[in-house]
C-alpha cells in the first residue's frame, strides 16, 4: 500500500444526499455530511421505508397459535 494513501482521510459518500464526505474524527455526523442527512435517515428507519431484507418476524398471535399447537401435539390422547 500506498504511504500516500494511509495519510490521506477516507471520502465516502453521504448516504442521503451522496455528497462527497471525510470519514475523519472531526466530522460528528459521518458518514453523513450534516445533522440533518442523519435526522433525514433516522427518520426513514423509524417509518420503516428503510428495512432489512429478511423473512418477517412473527407477531404475538402468529406465536401464541404456535405454542398452543406445540402443547396440543405433546399431549398424549
């Protein structure tokens, strides 16, 4: 590797508005530019336009109807 490239500070791109960011110590946001891109993106994982892909997470009743089914086949007839 490059000693160049160990001094210079990585740049990234913000995940909001993809302007070009120092990953430094002296940037509180990062890897967001701003304060606001970071409310900004909060936001969307609050309302959940942001997700991670995965199968979805059972819900009580969906868990409850499982149990109840579990207890009904260990019992003896």
């Amino acid at each position: 590797m490059n000693t160049q490239d160990t001094t210079r500070p990585l740049e990234v791109a913000c995940p909001q508005c993809r302007k070009k960011v120092l990953w430094s110590e002296a940037n509180p946001y990062r890897p967001f530019c701003s304060k606001r891109c970071r409310l900004l993106d909060l936001g969307a994982w609050a309302d959940e336009s942001h997700r991670i892909a995965g199968e979805p997470a059972m819900d009580e009743t969906d868990l409850d109807a499982l149990l109840a089914r579990a207890d009904r086949d260990g019992e003896p007839s």
